[in-house]
C-alpha cells in the first residue's frame, strides 16, 4: 500500500512520549484529511500511536515495522 504524505515527521532517536507529542504538535497545524507520516525508533510508539487514533478522530492508514523503524500513516480527523 502506497499512502502519499503531506508531512513528513522525523521522531527516530526519541523516547516515549516524544514521538507522540511531536506527532499531536505536527497534527494540530495540518488541515482535515492531510496525512502525517511519523517514522520513529521507540518500541512504545507502537501501542503510544494505535491507543492515540482509537481515542480521536485520526486514522492511521498504514504502519509498518522492520528491523529499523516503526512508520505510520495518520489522516487527521
């Protein structure tokens, strides 16, 4: 699955709860529907990000994870 990004957030090297905070930073100055891409380091993004969509109105389109980085896709609600 290809989702284009609007934003591109860089949040690799940071630890729980900074990449989620610099996450809401980054949503709260895009338009409705504008996609955010999140690429981060910190395991705990994981379960930080899918806990964060299920108590707002964003959606996260796509997650991947490989040995390296966790990315996620998130339209803004």
């Amino acid at each position: 699955m290809t989702v284009n990004a609007d934003i591109e957030l860089d949040v690799t090297g940071l630890e729980c709860p900074m990449p989620l905070l610099k996450a809401k930073l980054a949503l709260n100055g895009m338009d409705t529907d504008q996609v955010l891409k999140v690429v981060a380091t910190d395991p705990g993004s994981e379960r930080d990000f899918h806990l964060f969509v299920e108590q707002s109105d964003h959606q996260i389109l796509d997650f991947q994870k490989d040995e390296s980085a966790y990315s996620y896709w998130i339209r803004k609600g």
